[in-house]
C-alpha cells in the first residue's frame, strides 16, 4: 500500500516516489534539501541493511532539483553512476547494491521540470564544401547504434546547403520523408538520424538527442471493423522512461490499444504522436527506434544465445558496424536483461523466462527507446514473472519508455502507470494504486471480477472521467510536454517513402548464412533429410532392372518417372515448413525492415545445395546396379540426369515454399503437402494420357517436364517396345528437347518463387 508523507507538512509540487521490495510511498519535496539514507535521522529513511547511513541527498539548486551522492555510496541515474545531476520529470534514481545487485529506485516527479532532449550545436558556415555526418570520426558526430559510421553528407551547392545520404541503413529523414539521394535544404527543416533530431536554420544544426525523452500521446484513438468498434475512443499521455503496463479481461481491447500505439495496426480515428510528430504519417522515420516483442518466441531454437543475436545484430545495425562493436552490443543487451551466463547455451535449452529475456535483448540491439511488449509474462511461474517485472523496470529507469500488455497483477505496483481497458473502453489511466483506492477494489483480482458485470464498464469510464485522476493523468498531461522542434509531416503530399533497412544483396548474405547454420545446427533433421534419398535409391534398386533405363521403353518409363517424381518430392518435403514454422520471427524482422525477396531467395539457395546432395545420393546408389546411358543429348547421361533430378528438385523446392508462404501453421502446410504432391503423379504423362485440358495443365507440373528430359537424354523413342507404343516427339533425343524441359523447370522454379514473394510482401 502507498504511504503518503510531506516533510514539512506543506504540499509541493515537485515529489519523490520511492519504490522500496514491495512498497511505495510519496514524498513531496518542500524544503531546500532532503538527505536519504538508513539512518534515522534522514527526511528518507531506508531499510534495506546495505544503504548506507547517509547514502545521498536532494538539494535545491537554483530552481533545480539535484541528487547529490555521499561520499563511498553509489547513486545510478539513467543506468550511469553519478555524483551529482540535475534531476528532471520522470527521471529514476536507483541506489544499487554492487554485491547483489538489489536496487531502490525513486522516481522525480515535477512538472515544471519536464524532462527534454540534451541540445548540442553544431555550425554549418555557408561555403563550407562538405560536413560529413556519422556515428565515429565525422564532423558531426552521432554516436548511437542505428547510425551509420558515415550516415549522410551536408554539401554546399548553389549557395544552398544540400544533405545527401550515404546508403545509410536506417535512412535520412527531413520533415518526416526519408532522404533518397539528395535533398536541398531550408530554414526550420528537420533531420531526423537515428534517435536525434536536428533543427536547420541555415548556418547552424542544432541536434536533440531523444535517448531518455520520448514521449508518446494518444488523442481520441479508435478502431473500427465495419460497425464493430474494437476501441472506444482513447486519449492518453505515456511520459518518458515511464513503464505502463495495459491490462483487462479477454477481449478487453488491450492489444488493439497497443499495435495502434506503435504504429503495426493503425487507430481508424484520431493520433499518435511522439514528441509532438504524427506517428502515422512519419511513420519510417520513427520505425528503428521502435521495438516489440511479441507474445510467441522471436527467435531460432537450434541457435545459441549469443549467435541468434549476433545474425539479428547483422541485420538490424549499420552494414558498417564493426564485428568488435557487433560482439560489444551483444554483451551490452546480455547484461542489461541479465542473461550474460547463459550466452552460450542453445535457446531450446532454456526456460520460458529466460527465452523471453532472450527477445528483449534481440529487441534492444538496435537501442529503441520505445519497446512494446505482448504478454510478456504469459506462461511463467510467480518467481520468473517478478523477475522478467523487474528487468523491464530496470530498463525502464535506465532511459527507454516501456509499454506492455499483461494479465499478471502480482507485480502490477512496479510499473509507473497502468491502463484498465473492459468492453474496449478505457475505465482507468494513472498509477496501479490509485486504481484500488478510486474503485473501491481491495486488490487487482477483485478489480477484474467486479468489471465484468453487466453495466460495470460503462459505470466506470464515468466514475473515472469525473475523477481527480482523470484531471491529472489524461486532461493535464499533454499541457505539461516540453517544447520541442517540430516536424512539418508532408509524407502524405509527398511519395511514400521506402525503407531500406540493409541493402537486398546484404540481407541475402546474412539470411543465406544464418538459414546454413540452422540447417547444420539442427542435425538430426539434417540426417534424415539426407537419408532419405539412399534409401528411395537403394528401394528403386530392389524393384527395378539393372537394365531398365536400356532394355526397353516400358522399363523406362517406370524408372524415369520414380527419379522424376522423387526429385519434385525431394524438394517439396524439404521447403513445405521452411518459412511459416518461423512465421513469428519473419513478422518481427519484416517490421524491422527485412526484404521478403532475400529471404525467399536465401531458402531457396540453402535447399537447392540440399537437393544437390540428396540427387547425388540417389543417382549414385541408382547407378551402382543399374545401367545408364553411355552418354546423354550434350553430356554424359548420368551428368544430365542428375542435373534434371537437382532441376526438378529445385522445382518442387519453390512449390514448396509458396505452400509454405500461404500455409498460417507448419500443420496446415503438412496437410497441403499431398495437394500438390498427387498431381505430379497423376500429369507427368506416364500412367495417364494426356490429352485437351489436362495436357495443358500438365504444363504447370513439373515432374512431366522432368520426365520429358530424362526421356530425351535415355532416348526412349529408340528403346525397343510393344508394336502398339508409338513414338513421342515430346521424348526426342535432340538438345531442343532438354533445353526445352530445362527451361520449363526453371520458369515453374521462377513462378512459384514470385508467387511465394508476393504472398510475404502482401502480408506485411
């Protein structure tokens, strides 16, 4: 329960919160100076046995508030140690045991000190030739990490000056529109790189850094589906650094309220801003200093901690991030979210709680200063639930605002604020105590009981927009925000941006290489993907001739459509999971700004080498008891049929990747498998006459053109046969034939790739 003193009796505006293990209490800061410690002489006084007697104090110093650490003590203010700070709203001071790592925070509360973004300025003189702008070694130096080492250039042409972007990875922005090549600029223009913002006015930039100072409005936020509303309209002002945590019944609105608050699925009425800018219409330019975690898993299971971070790190940093700063971010992200011990244990092996300390730090990589997180505790038990609690607290106070959706209440006093949604309306904004006291409620499980009645709802967003709370916590908050410079949207008027995280050949590498090393970590699936093709070889040896791709035409065919069909199968097995069993993590890094084309491209490069091998596997156990060709149309037969079976292979593996795409579970695409699987049996051309309609479609299916080849290249037409076979000219031996087949195979490869990047694309 909070407990509320003043120490002179008199009500100030500026306040301390002081969160000691379960308990908060208010402390409101009327005198000059306040000194905090276990001592019981201190105005605030402590318990835990490891603060020192006189730990810190806080003293009024020309108007401001200062925290002033004691001599041997440590006093952290926005995860740095300091010894004596100007204090702002909103800002967190923790003291901390070294020894265990215990903390007691206290937050500043004032609203005359609203918290505002470090302001450093730099000269731009007409005339200069060129300023370069980067994240080391430039004139204008932005260190953080989602800038590049060389990010853009400020030229001076025509008597103007002229910002070009370098290929940066997460782009240039002016007044909200992303820079593609150069762009002139004007007095009171905007830059946008990374987490700064600078102001132009035309012989000077001066650059806000908004690490620690974002703040994000609602107003009148709805959203309808048809004449569904899902969310009632909603008006509410998260402050910087501050952890507000969504919560209510099933069905309340709450994920709803959150996608729409970060920008994934837009409010249908009203806005968002952050720090005064519209989110939704500059949207790409706030996108990489969002993050969000979703409720599913946003990582590969066979991969260890530290290398699924460090092909995340690839790519969502700069292309030009060192591999020394790569390893240094990953062991940053470890520590803040305390899981530095396990780095090297396969993510498979940990708990539940660990693994979603794991998502946190793949989110925090590229340091955003607004992370969402979705039922983040769901699943856990008491103990590791308080634990995940307190790290998202931790990184709350130490510089980052923290949005999340929960149905756990047990730690629900550790977040600053909460938002009570029921029946999409929003019942209740301010901080989890008050939300008793207002509702009459003895806990949190009480609330959620009562709130369910009929009426109850309706009852409450009344009761709450008469309150007291209601004045304070949604009506004067957007009064208080500071000043900040402002960004002229025009993305609507203007083409709509694109977004370039990494370049597509970049992305390709690294999904190339990190899709190897799953493949490789994961080696029991390995080993059976690559017996299956000795043993369809070895049961092809035991069924048919040694002679049967020679003797005679009937034979033949029978071994040429097993090799054809099992190529297509091959690849088709292979592919049919590949992309929605990672559906969550394609969705995460699709909103980070991942191609869907390198990422069709790069399973499709990874399973051709593993048709490769297992057509190697097949044609070289086929080839030990049965006799092939001497030579084929333009090479050696064995060399052609090979190439066929890989090429039918190839085939198979892009049918099987746009299943994949279109398939919503790795279930549903295992029952999609025979749908596509029974027609390559029923239209290769061997058991069925083709004729009319079905000719036609055979043309869609790519074992009949894998039997056209190996046809070809046996010259079946030449084998002896039954009086009553007659002569196929679709089976000439002539390269106009194979190439022909050949190139059908890789046109329905080609097609069926498109159609599976399309369907990523147009799920974004």
């Amino acid at each position: 329960m909070a407990v509320h003193e003043t120490v002179d009796g008199s009500k100030g505006n500026a306040r301390l919160e002081v969160r000691e293990a379960a308990d908060t209490r208010e402390v409101a800061l009327t005198t000059s100076a306040l000194s905090i410690g276990r001592a019981p002489e201190c105005e605030i006084v402590l318990g835990a046995a490891w603060v020192a007697a006189r730990h810190a104090r806080l003293a009024l110093v020309a108007g401001a508030h200062h925290v002033i650490a004691e001599r041997g003590a440590r006093v952290m203010l926005g995860g740095h140690e300091v010894v004596d700070a100007v204090l702002h709203d909103g800002d967190v001071v923790a003291l901390r045991d070294p020894g265990t790592g215990a903390e007691i925070t206290m937050v500043y509360r004032n609203p005359q000190a609203s918290r505002i973004a470090p302001v450093h300025h730099f000269a731009t003189p007409p005339g200069t030739p060129l300023l370069t702008i980067g994240r080391t070694s430039a004139d204008i130096v932005l260190d953080q990490a989602l800038v590049s080492r060389h990010h853009a250039d400020l030229l001076w042409e025509d008597g103007h000056h002229v910002l070009r972007d370098m290929h940066s990875a997460n782009g240039t922005f002016v007044n909200g529109v992303r820079v593609e090549g150069s762009r002139k600029l004007a007095p009171h223009d905007v830059v946008q790189i990374g987490t700064f913002r600078l102001t132009y006015d035309g012989d000077s930039l001066d650059s806000y850094d908004q690490r620690g100072a974002i703040r994000l409005d609602a107003t009148a936020i709805e959203r309808k589906i048809g004449d569904k509303q899902l969310l009632a309209p909603t008006t509410l002002s998260i402050e910087p650094c501050e952890f507000v945590a969504i919560v209510g019944g099933s069905g309340a609105g709450k994920s709803t309220l959150m996608t729409a608050l970060c920008g994934f699925n837009r409010a249908s009425a009203g806005r968002v801003t952050i720090n005064g800018d519209d989110l939704y219409a500059g949207y790409d330019a706030y996108r990489s200093v969002i993050g969000y975690v979703p409720q599913d898993d946003i990582l590969h299971h066979t991969l260890t901690v530290e290398r699924a971070l460090h092909h995340a790190a690839k790519l969502r940093l700069p292309a030009d991030t060192t591999p020394g700063e790569i390893d240094v971010r990953i062991a940053t992200v470890l520590d803040q979210v305390e899981m530095t011990d396990h780095s090297k244990k396969r993510i498979d092996q940990l708990s539940g709680g660990q693994r979603k300390r794991v998502s946190i730090a793949c989110e925090l990589l590229a340091d955003p200063l607004l992370l969402f997180l979705d039922e983040p505790t769901s699943g856990l038990d008491p103990g590791l639930e308080r634990k995940l609690m307190i790290t998202l607290r931790k990184l709350a106070d130490s510089g980052r605002t923290i949005v999340l959706i929960t149905h756990a209440t047990a730690n629900i006093r550790m977040c600053d604020h909460i938002a009570f949604l029921a029946e999409g309306k929003l019942v209740y904004f301010g901080p989890p105590q008050q939300a008793l006291q207002l509702f009459g409620a003895a806990d949190f499980p009480d609330l959620y009981e009562e709130v369910e009645e009929p009426g109850k709802p309706d009852e409450w967003t009344a009761r709450y927009g008469a309150s007291l709370q209601h004045q304070k916590y949604v009506v004067e908050r957007p009064a208080r925000a500071p000043a900040m410079p402002s960004v002229e949207q025009r993305a609507e008027n203007e083409r709509r941006s694109k977004t370039f995280a990494q370049s597509r050949l970049r992305q390709l590498g690294i999904l190339t290489r990190r899709y190897l090393e799953l493949m490789f970590a994961d080696r029991k699936n390995l080993a059976l993907l690559l017996l299956q093709a000795p043993i369809i070889g070895v049961l092809l040896v035991l069924v048919s001739r040694g002679d049967g791709l020679t003797s005679g035409r009937i034979e033949a065919k029978k071994l040429i459509f097993m090799l054809a069909t099992t190529g297509v199968w091959f690849g088709v097995i292979n592919s049919a999971r590949e992309i929605c069993k990672e559906a969550n993590v394609l969705r995460r890094e699709r909103l980070a700004g991942l191609h869907a084309g390198p990422y069709v491209l790069s399973k499709l490069i990874v399973l051709t080498l593993l048709v490769m091998v297992q057509a190697a596997l097949l044609i070289g156990v086929v080839a030990i008891s049965t006799k092939l060709p001497a030579s084929g149309v333009m090479m050696p037969a064995s060399f052609e049929i090979y190439l066929t079976i890989v090429a039918a292979g190839v085939a198979g593996i892009s049918l099987g990747l746009c299943v994949s795409a279109i398939a919503s579970s790795p279930d549903k695409a295992t029952s999609l498998i025979p749908i596509v699987l029974v027609p390559q049996v029923l239209f290769a051309g061997i058991m069925f006459g083709l004729k009319g309609p079905t000719a036609m479609i055979s043309n869609l299916v790519s074992a009949r053109a894998a039997v056209d080849a190996m046809s070809s290249i046996v010259d079946i037409n030449n084998l002896s046969a039954p009086m009553f076979m007659a002569v196929e000219p679709q089976y000439a031996h002539s390269s106009s034939v194979l190439l022909a087949a050949w190139g059908m195979l890789l046109a329905q490869a080609v097609g069926y790739s498109v159609v599976a990047w399309l369907t990523l694309r147009r799920r974004r």
